[in-house]
C-alpha cells in the first residue's frame, strides 16, 4: 500500500481543508516531516490512520472525538479522504466523524465511504457504506489489521519502542493481535471448560456410585454368611466386589421365588375345594331357609281369606252399578241443561231491558245535537277564515327573521370593524417600537467585528504566553540538565585521559623491560638505553580503558541529546516570541502578562457573546417586522372588505323593514306569527272537529240502540222456548232412571252412588283378588318342591366349614407376601446391580476422558517447567523469525557490536515466559536485558525490530506490499555515526521500492533527505503543510 492524496478537513490542528499531494514527491521516496512542536506533524499519520481503520494512531489519542479541530466552526465536520493505491489497484476513502452542534443531543454527520478508483471512476467498493464493511474490506485489501499497521507501517511517536522493552505478557499481547492468535487463547479456555465439566461429572459419577452402594446396605436384608455380608463387612470394597455379591444374592432370591411359587400353588388348589365344599353347603341351608320362608308365607295368605271374600262381593256391586251409570248420567245432564236455560232466559230478559233505557238515552241525546247545527256551520267557516291568513303569516315570518338576522349581521360587522382598527393601531405600534429597538441593537452591535478580532487576538497571545511559560520552563531544565551532564562529562574526559595516559606510559614501561642493552630498540633503533621507562605500580587494563570510554561516549552522546532539546526549546521560544511580536505584543512578565490576557479574555468573550445575543435579537426582531408588515397589509384587506359588507347589510336591512311595515297594516297582531296562528287554527279545528264528532256520535248511537232493543227482544222469546223443551227433557230422563234402579235391586239413588266405582278402581280390586289365588297356588307348589328335593337331608354346620376356608386363605396370604418380598428383592438386586456398574463403567470413561483433556489442557496452558503455553509457542517461532530479520539490519547499525536474542528465563513470581529479550554485546561477550540499553541504541534496535515484523508479516500473509512506512522522532537520540548508519537503512529501504516518512527536529536528516513536507502555523494558531524538493 503506498499514499497518493490525503485531505483533512477540520482534523487536529487543521481548520480548513488541507490537502497532502504525494505526487508532488515526484521519485523522492525518502522525505522528512519537519515543523515545529505542536504545529501538527503527527497529525498527518492521525489522519492517514483514521481515514483507513477510524482511529488515531497513538494510543494516547485512541478517543476518536479529540482528533476535532478546535479552530473549526461549528457547521464543518471533521473529515478525512484518503487516496492510496495497492499494486495496480487504486481506491479512495472517506470518513467523516460524528460531530454535535450547538446545543442538540444527538451527534449527526458520521459517514464511511471506500470506492475503487482504478479505472477513472469511483466504483464503490461495499454494498452499504457502513462503518463495520467499510473496515472489514480495508482490512481485506491492505491486508494488515489496525494493531499490525501501527506496529510495522504507522510507527507512532514513543510507541514502536514497546515491543523492545515490554515484559512478556505485553509482548504475547502486541503479537497476539498481529499475527491474530487468539484462537489457541479461546481453545486454551474450551480446554479448561472442559476439563472442568468433565471433574464435575466425575465427581458426580463417584457419588453415584456411592449412593448405589450405600443403597445396597440399606435396602436388603444381611443374611449371615451371605457374598453381600461378608463384602459388606468389609473396611474397603470395590464396586465390582459388590456387583458380585449382588448377582449371588440375586440369584438366592430368585430361587427362594421358585420354591414360593410351588407352595402358592398347592395352597391355591387346596383352598379352591375348601370353598367349592362350603358354596354347597351354603346352598343346601338356603333350601332350608327358602322353605320355612314358603311356610310362613302360606299361613300369612290363609289369615288373609276373610278380607278376600268381602273384595269379591264389592266387586259383584260394582260391577251391577256400572252397568246403571248411563241411566244417571243423563238424567243429570238433562237436569244441568235445564237450569242453564233457565238462567241464559233471565240474563236475556235484563239485557233487553238494558237496551230499551240506552235507545231512550240516545234519541235524547240525537235531539239535543240535532239543535247544535247553527254552532257547527259558524266553526267551519272561522276554520275557512284562518286557513287563508296561513301563507301570508308565513311570509311574514320570514321577513321578520330576514331583518333580524340582517340588523344582527350589521351591529356584528359594526363591531368587527371597531375591532380591526383597533388591531391595525396596535400592529403600527408594535411595528414602530421595533423599529425603534432594532435601530438601538444595531448601534451597540457596529463594534462586534472589533470585538471578536480583540477576543482572537488576545487568545493567540495568551496561547502564545502559555507555550513561553512552558518553554521558558523547560529551557530552564533542560540548562541545568545540560549542565548536570557537562560537569560530568568533564570529569569522565579527565578520568580518561589520565586513564588513557597511564595506559600508555604502562606500555612503554612494558616495552622498556624487555629492552637489553646492546639491542636495538624495536620503536626507534638505538641500541643504547640510558633512561628506560618504569612500570607504575597498578597500570589500567584494556577493558577498564574501553568501558571508560564507553562511558565518555554515552555521556558525550547525552549531553549532544540535552543540547539539541534545548535548541529545539530555544527554537520554539525563538518562533513563539516572533509570532506574540507580530500580534503586537511583547515577552516580558509572561505570568503577569498571562494573568492580563485571561481576565481581558474573559471581559471580551463576555462582550462578544452579549453582541452575539443582540445580534440574534436584531435578528429575531427583523423576521418580526416584516411578519407585522405583512399582517398590516392582511389587516387593511379585511378592513376595507368588512367595510364594504357592513354597508352592503345596512341597504338590505332597510328595503326589508319596508316590506315588513305594510304586512302588519294586514295582518292581525295577533295572528303575526306562524305560532299563535298554528295554535288558533289547532284551537278553531278542535273546536270544529269536536262538534262534529258529537253529532255523529249521536247519530250512530241512536241507530245502535234501536237494532240492539229489537236483538235482545228477540233473543228473549227464543230462549223461553228453548227453557220448555229443556224441562220437559229432564223430567223424562229421571224417571227412567228410577225404573232402572228398581231392576238392578237397589233401594234408591244413595245405595247406587255407594257401590258405584270408577273403572281403574274396579280393575284393581278385580286384579288383587286374581293376585291373592295365585299367590296361594304359588306357594302350595313352592312348598310341595322343597319337601320332595330336601327329604331325607339335614342342615350343614357353616361355622365349621367356614374356619377351615379361612385358615386356608391365611396360609396362601404368608405365602404371596414371601414370594412377593422375594420378587422385590430380585428387582432391587437387579436395579442396584446395574445402577452400580453403570456408574462405575461411567466413572472409568471419564477417568479417561479427563485424562486426555488434562494433557491437552496442561499443554495448551503451559503447565512445564518453561512456564511456555502452546500459544506463546507459535508465537516464540513468530519472535525467532521476526529476530532474525532484524539482527540482520542491527549488526549494521551497531557495527556488528549487537544482536538482539530472545530469552528463556523465568519471569517474576512464576509467570510464563518465553518472550522476553536481551542484547548480545560482542564487544564484552555477554548478554544483558534490552531496558539497559542507551535511548540511541533502543531507537536502533525497535526500528531493526519493526522492519523485521514487516518482513516476516509479508512472508506469512502472502500477497502483501508494504511499501510504505512512517517513523515518529528518535533520531535525536543517535550519535553522528549511528545517526548516518540509520540514515543509510532507510536509504536502502527506499531503493528497494518503500516510500519513507519521517517525523524528526534533527538538522542533519532535514540535510541529507531530498525532500520534506514542511507543517507550519499561521498568525491565527492553524497549520498549513507544504512539500519541497531539493
């Protein structure tokens, strides 16, 4: 992946749109970043971070809400479109945070879009353009993960060093994410869940197990002598010890069943023929009992025999008086008809005379309305008279209610028009007294624009003062620091050259002692020694003189470091006290200064937001005018139309009070209204109708009474005939029905009556006597049987008989209940022996099981003696390959002095390790840990280590171009030697294709790179970036 176009909008320190054009690069791949401290450089590697994975790329700005440009306003979002190209392919992305303005509650404005741009056109490259697509397909086209991009692409300031000196469990973490190991973590825990279920059901087993065989000593009897009671017996058992008993006594419990069975079934016939003897037995003393009961019962019917004989002669009497009861029937039916008659004849005869009164009442009443008739014409034709005024009373109702409604309509318009001048006085009040109050608030609000240029002005001083305070702080330290290491210095430079000078008086002492005389020198020649060197008494060795040395340059190299901070702080007092001289201000007394700036601060930010509040107020108040102006003008139309209405009303009302006028000259006053003029002519029809009525009325009663005397009269005649027939009748029917009686033999009506019976009763005594001879016949023959079937035999001793069948049931009981307990006693042996095995049988899988699961899981986690899980395994051989590319370019910037070696020892307080680090020194031959390295060598040995990360992610996810790589400060820690071998490394990282960044205040890379993308601040507080090739 290489950059072509970034553009940042509102993003850190960039208000405005900033636009970084790698093109401008031209071939230059190696170029410097430079501006100065806070002017926005690592901004730039923010912004190409957050336009690819949605965050910064420091941890200390890992809170995407604080990328937001403080100089921004509030209507721009902050934004990032970043162009980049992958091999061939060429994609642009944008991305936009979620921004809150003013006072709403809710952020609006996020977005993520990616397009494809490889053929010209923007082609998107997701289906929806949703933040978690648009990462996952970044993802998959760069190919590196946000936490491998930081580690070996973005190397933020300070952060790229934590690989080197992190412990182990940071480091397992960082490679964790990079090479995307959380798969043996997540199977590390599956394993220990496992192992973990599986104890439990283990556990669960044993106790199941137990519980089996606590049962089996509880729930069976202990035979002595029996397996289960000598197992039993026993301090210890296994449960295939107790299975075995269990089968035994299972197996004596199914013969003791056996044995039960045979004994059941001899008891069951015996106890069969016991009960056949004693049903037989029962049955002879019920024939006895049967017959005694047919004795008595014969004896109970001859007691009866006299109350038989008097039903029989009832009967006889009944029978004779049925056959009479037509006789008397008719003659009480005729004897009936003739009383009948004779009270329909008096009921008729008080009719007619009934109505013979009412047909004298109604030709009374005829004559009186006959005299009425005068009466009867003078209602009709007053009825005629009112009928007449109807149409004319109704239309002057309405023209009534047309006037009313047409004065009511006038005073109503009268009044609206009262109502509306008064509206439109009050809008033209309303609308001069905001004219007024808006010519005040643009008076006081002439000098905003002054007052927010004093308010920005006076906060780029005060940002200006603050960054001095700072400076002047840090200037002051990094002196005494620079001191502290000069005066160190000086006396290490001592110490070694008087080291140094011993060590070389040394080695001429040295020589001098194997100079003889005679022999020439091996330095100059002469043979003659006059005045030898001699050997001090403890000369420095060759490693005391390299580690002073050492020492000398470490220091040399520290104090190089301080001196270059406090150029960089100087430069920065230097560009901070020019940019407060061109905001007219000067640098003397910064905290006084600072103090006058925060409270003249906080007067303009006051003034400024009182002029903002009138600002919106004039606002506010000129949308009010013109809304009145507008209602004015509504309230003139509909003045001038109500206007025009009311006169309009008050024609129409005069034209109807006209028409009104001569209607009343016609009518009547109190016939006016439709009203009492429908309740005249209702009262005139009443009147009329009644009086009608009343003669018709009397008309129709009249010729009622005269047809209903003549009815009643003839009706009368008709019913005293019919009484004669109806007696003569009555007294023929009664004589013969004394003749009949006289026949039958009874002495008169009474005795008839007594014997007569109704028919249902005679079939009943007919039927009781039949019953009681059958019921005698029955029970001779009854009695006859029983005396021939029991002659000769006696009754049967039941108790006897009884007792034994009841011994025999007993003894079949205690035999059930035996074979009965022996079948429990199989099926309980049965459940608890298989109960116990297969507990047992579950308890040995999961032993193994277990088994198996623990050494996989003691192998995942690390449970050894290297304290090395499985996980840190893999990721041992990533970290060997990842060392072996970096000590590669390492032997080269330290000159073949170092090479970077994992460690195997232990952490503290038994953690696993397996990833720690040490700096193999072939200058002493040893090994030490990398925290004791210089800052200098530090920087060498982690971008040694990231560029090895680069090389073997590519290796391990094959396809991947890394071709490009940002690197955040550090060079200021390295000397001139190693500052130019670095310089050469990246040299070469360039010339093999990769584009490199670099973010650095050190003068001689700014000189040896060919370009650089200069970021600067103007006068407001901004930054603006520009690229310039050398």
């Amino acid at each position: 992946m290489r950059p072509l176009k970034l553009t940042m909008t509102a993003f850190g320190p960039y208000r405005d749109s900033e636009t970084v054009d790698f093109a401008q690069l031209e071939n230059h791949r190696l170029f410097v970043i430079s501006g100065s401290t806070g002017a926005g450089k690592t901004s730039i590697f923010d912004a190409i971070c957050f336009a690819l994975y949605g965050a910064a790329s420091g941890e200390d700005r890992s809170e995407p809400r604080m990328l937001r440009s403080h100089f921004a306003d509030d209507d721009t979002h902050t934004a990032v479109e970043f162009e980049f190209a992958v091999g061939r392919r060429s994609f642009r992305i944008f991305r936009q945070l979620p921004h809150r303005k003013g006072n709403n509650k809710s952020e609006t404005g996020g977005k993520a879009e990616l397009y494809e741009t490889t053929d010209g056109a923007d082609t998107p490259a997701v289906d929806r353009f949703t933040v978690g697509d648009v990462n996952a397909k970044v993802e998959s086209i760069i190919g590196l993960t946000k936490e491998q991009f930081n580690q070996i692409v973005m190397l933020p300031q300070g952060e790229f060093r934590k690989l080197l000196t992190s412990d182990t469990d940071n480091k397992e973490e960082i490679l964790r994410r990079i090479f995307r190991t959380e798969l043996y973590e997540r199977l590390e825990a599956r394993f220990q869940q496992r192992n973990r279920e599986l104890g439990e059901a283990l556990r669960e087993a044993r106790l199941r197990a137990e519980l089996y065989m606590k049962q089996a000593a509880e729930s069976l009897p202990i035979r002595e002598e029996s397996a289960l009671a000598v197992t039993l017996a026993q301090p210890s058992f296994s449960g295939a010890q107790l299975s075995e008993a269990l089968a035994q006594e299972q197996a004596f419990y199914r013969e003791t069943a056996r044995d039960g069975e045979a004994a059941k079934a001899a008891l069951q016939a015996a106890l069969e023929a016991q009960e056949a003897q004693l049903q037989d037995a029962l049955a002879l003393n019920a024939r006895f009992a049967e017959l005694a009961r047919e004795r008595a019962q014969r004896e109970e019917l001859e007691r009866g025999r006299g109350e038989h004989e008097t039903r029989e002669r009832r009967l006889a009497l009944a029978e004779r008086a049925a056959q009479l009861a037509p006789y008397a029937e008719q003659a009480e039916r005729a004897e009936r008809d003739a009383a009948a008659k004779r009270q329909q004849r008096d009921a008729r005869l008080a009719s007619a005379e009934a109505a013979a009164r009412e047909a004298a009442a109604a030709e009374e009443r005829h004559r009186r309305e006959e005299q009425r008739g005068a009466e009867r014409e003078a209602a009709a034709l007053e009825l005629h008279r009112l009928a007449e005024l109807a149409p004319a009373v109704q239309q002057l109702a309405a023209l009534r209610q047309a006037y009313e409604r047409l004065a009511a309509d006038e005073k109503s318009g009268a009044a609206k028009l009262e109502q509306a001048e008064k509206q439109i006085a009050a809008a033209k009040e309303l609308k001069a007294a905001a004219a007024a109050q808006l010519k005040s608030i643009e008076s006081e609000t002439a000098a905003a624009a002054d007052v927010k240029e004093q308010l920005r002005n006076v906060e780029q001083q005060g940002k200006q003062v603050s960054k001095l305070i700072v400076l002047e702080k840090e200037l002051g330290q990094f002196a005494e620091l620079e001191k502290e290491r000069t005066t160190a210095l000086t006396a290490v430079r001592e110490e070694h050259e008087r080291l140094e000078k011993s060590w070389i008086e040394g080695q001429a002492s040295l020589l001098a002692a194997h100079l003889l005389d005679g022999k020439p020198c091996p330095v100059c020649g002469s043979a003659e020694h006059p005045d030898k060197a001699e050997s001090a008494d403890a000369l420095p060795s060759r490693e005391q003189l390299k580690q002073t040395k050492d020492q000398l340059s470490y220091l040399e190299r520290e104090l190089n470091e301080a001196r270059l901070q406090s150029a960089s702080a100087r430069a920065g007092w230097d560009s901070a006290i020019a940019e407060l001289a061109e905001l007219g201000a000067s640098a003397g007394a910064l905290s006084e200064r600072q103090a006058d700036l925060r409270s003249r601060w906080r007067e303009l930010k006051d003034e400024n937001e009182r002029l903002e509040k009138l600002s919106e107020q004039a606002k506010e108040i000129k949308q009010k005018s013109e809304q009145l102006d507008e209602q004015l003008e509504q309230m003139q139309k509909a003045k001038d139309k109500q206007q025009a209405d009311h006169q309009q009303l008050a024609v129409e009302r005069a034209s109807k009070q006209s028409q009104l006028e001569s209607e009343h000259v016609r009518i009547p006053e109190q016939l006016r209204s439709p009203e009492l003029l429908e309740r005249r002519l209702k009262e005139q029809q009443q009147l009329s109708d009644t009086l009608a009525a009343a003669w018709k009325e009397a008309q129709e009663r009249l010729q009622q009474a005269r047809t209903k005397a003549a009815e009643e009269a003839a009706h009368a005649e008709q019913l005293e005939r019919q009484l004669t027939d109806a007696i003569r009748n009555a007294e023929e029917s009664a004589s013969r029905f004394a003749d009949e009686l006289a026949k039958a033999e009874f002495d008169g009506v009474e005795p008839f009556r007594t014997a007569l019976l109704q028919e249902e009763a005679r079939a009943e005594l007919k039927l009781r006597i039949e019953s009681y001879k059958a019921s005698l016949l029955a029970a001779d023959r009854r009695i006859a049987e029983l005396e021939q079937a029991l002659a000769g035999q006696k009754a049967a001793d039941i108790e006897a008989l009884q007792a034994e069948t009841a011994r025999f049931k007993r003894d079949l009981e205690a035999a059930a209940a035996a074979l009965q307990t022996a079948a429990r006693f199989v099926e309980e042996t049965e459940r608890l022996r298989k109960s116990l095995d297969s507990a047992n049988e579950k308890a040995k899988q999961l032993e193994s099981e277990l088994e198996q699961v623990l050494d996989v899981y003691q192998m995942l986690k690390g449970d050894n003696a290297m304290k090395i899980s499985f996980e840190r395994y893999i990721l041992i051989e990533f970290l060997e390959q990842i060392l072996h590319a970096a000590n590669e370019r390492l032997r080269h910037l330290s000159g073949g002095q170092f090479m970077l070696q994992r460690s195997d020892r232990l952490e503290t307080r038994g953690k696993q390790s397996g990833l720690g680090l040490d700096i193999y020194d072939s200058y002493t031959g040893q090994n030490r840990d990398v925290k004791t390295m210089s800052g200098g060598e530090k920087f060498n040995a982690s971008l040694c280590l990231a560029l090895g990360m680069t090389d073997v992610i590519q290796a391990h996810q094959g396809g991947i171009s890394i071709e490009m790589m940002f690197i955040d400060e550090g060079f200021g820690s390295l000397d001139e030697e190693s500052l130019g071998k670095a310089i050469e490394a990246l040299v070469d990282l360039q010339r093999a294709g990769r584009m490199i960044g670099v973010i650095s205040h050190v003068q001689e890379l700014k000189q040896a790179f060919p370009a650089a993308l200069e970021v600067h601040k103007t006068k407001e507080g901004y930054s603006r970036t520009a690229i310039v090739v050398k």
